[in-house]
C-alpha cells in the first residue's frame, strides 16, 4: 500500500480575478480551491521537473499541443487535405524548445565554453533539418502543404544564398 502523502497547510489571500479564474477552470475535477489549487502546486512542480530532462520535455510540450494537432488532423480529414509543413514544425520546433528547457543548469565556469558550443551545434542541427525539409518541400511545384503554391518565391532568398555560398567555396 503506497505511503500517504504528507500534506502542509498554507493560507494566502488572492485577488478575485485569480479566484474566479480558477474556479472556472476544469482541473481534472476538482472542485473546491483547496483541491484546484493543490491540483496547480503540483502541476506547476511536475511541469519544472519534466523541463529538465529533454525527452520528458518533448513530452510535455508534444502532451500540450496534442488538442491543437488533433483538431488540425480532423479538419486536414473533413477537408481532405495535408500538410507536411505543418507536420514537420509541430514536430521539430518542440524539440528545440524542450532542448533549451533542459539547458536551465548553467555549467561550472570550466565547462562553460564546451557547455556553449554544444548548444550551438545541437540547435543548428535541428534548424537545418527544418531548412532541409523546407527545400525538400519546395523541389515539386507544388508543395505538399494546404496552400500548395505557399513556397513560390519564398525560397528565392534561401537558393541565392546557396548560390553565393557554392561560389564563395568555389574560389
């Protein structure tokens, strides 16, 4: 049988607008402040430690877009559309948000530099798999996203800069 868990009465005045708002909100049914608000403590601490390991911060962040992408599968469905833009942001941007989350512990000054170049490069790497997937997306004519004229001339800057960096290696 788990060990009960210890609880510690507080008290605390709050203003009428946070009261309402929080005895608006649908907290995994609670009902009473007391509940809603020991409901919140406890999702604010679980939120703080998820950040601090990079895949459980994926998971959270992924567990809270989960309604918004769920929402935009059933109208991608109803519509009969797609989009891999929109599937490849939903799924790279909160790697690297979660990737920045778990970077909270700044390193002894020792390690600082290599602590710093690591961050660099890992974020690098995701933004250019998002570049990557964005030019893949737009060698058709017809980009595999709703609007599929939506990366005409929107990647002229990103092919001359290529262009340029191709000459400059050239020389």
């Amino acid at each position: 049988m788990p060990e009960p868990v210890k609880t510690v009465p507080i008290s605390g005045r709050i203003s009428q607008q946070d009261y309402d708002f929080l005895m608006q909100q649908p907290l995994g049914g609670k009902v009473t402040a007391s509940e809603k608000l020991r409901h919140m403590a406890s999702f604010f601490r679980q939120y703080h430690e998820h950040f601090g390991n990079l895949a459980e911060g994926i998971e959270e962040l992924n567990r809270m877009t989960e309604p918004a992408r769920k929402n935009l599968k059933t109208l991608e469905h109803e519509q009969g559309k797609h989009s891999e833009l929109v599937d490849t942001a939903a799924n790279l941007l909160p790697q690297g948000v979660a990737y920045l989350a778990s970077r909270q512990k700044p390193p002894a000054k020792k390690d600082a530099l290599p602590y710093l170049l690591e961050t660099e490069e890992r974020l690098l790497n995701l933004i250019l798999r998002l570049v990557e997937q964005l030019l893949r997306m737009g060698l058709t004519s017809q980009a595999p996203a709703y609007n599929a004229r939506l990366l005409d001339d929107k990647l002229d800057t990103i092919t001359e800069l290529v262009g340029l960096l191709t000459q400059r290696k050239q020389k």
